[in-house]
C-alpha cells in the first residue's frame, strides 16, 4: 500500500512542478557564443614607461644616494671598531641626541719611561 501512495504521489508532482535536471523534456533554447575577441597587440599601446632623461635622472639620483651611505657606513665601522678598543669617536648625524663637543677628546700620552721595562 506504502508503494501506491508514493507512486501516486510522485505523479502528482510530476503534474504540479516542472521538470529540472539534465534529463528534462524541454531543453532552452541555446545561447549564442561570443566569438573571442583576438588579443591586443602590446606593440599598439603607447609607451607608458619613462623616459631616457627621467632613467638617467632616477639612475642618478640612486647612485648619488648610494655612495653617501658608504661613506655613512665607513665611518660607523670606524667608530664601532675605535670603541671596541676603548676610543671615543665623536660620531654624530643628523638628530642625535648629543653633540660632537659631548665626546671627550683622546689625550696624546706621553713617553716617561722609554729606555728600561714597565715597572707597576
């Protein structure tokens, strides 16, 4: 009895609902493809990158740069390696917060005993 009622039911929605998936009776009507548009030719497009003088300009401006930090970074080596002996170097820049005068100037020593061996 189970299988009748659900047959019947069945064919009733069958009536009621229309019919979905890929096996349906009625097939819409097909769609018209666009045909591809062919690629654009990157030759076309104007040149948009910069130009001789502007390269040269930035090229410039970069190697300029470049060497002022070699000279920064020479003369923060020199300082590191004096104050691994115990020399202050008076190294400064740009909003430091003490200035060159803030270093104590090294003392020249003087020979006091030159011709025998160091007594304590």
């Amino acid at each position: 009895m189970r299988d009748a009622i659900a047959r019947a039911l069945v064919w009733m929605l069958r009536l009621l609902l229309p019919a979905r998936g890929r096996h349906t009776t009625q097939h819409p009507a097909p769609m018209d493809t666009p045909t591809p548009q062919p690629a654009a030719n990157p030759w076309s497009k104007p040149w948009t990158s910069p130009t001789r003088e502007q390269a040269q300009e930035l090229f410039r401006l970069q190697a300029e740069t470049t060497m002022e930090l070699g000279i920064v970074q020479r003369e923060r080596r020199a300082a590191v390696l004096l104050a691994d002996i115990g020399i202050d170097y008076p190294y400064t820049y740009d909003g430091a917060p003490f200035p060159a005068t803030a270093f104590v100037q090294p003392q020249t020593r003087t020979a006091t005993n030159t011709t025998g061996p160091r007594t304590a």
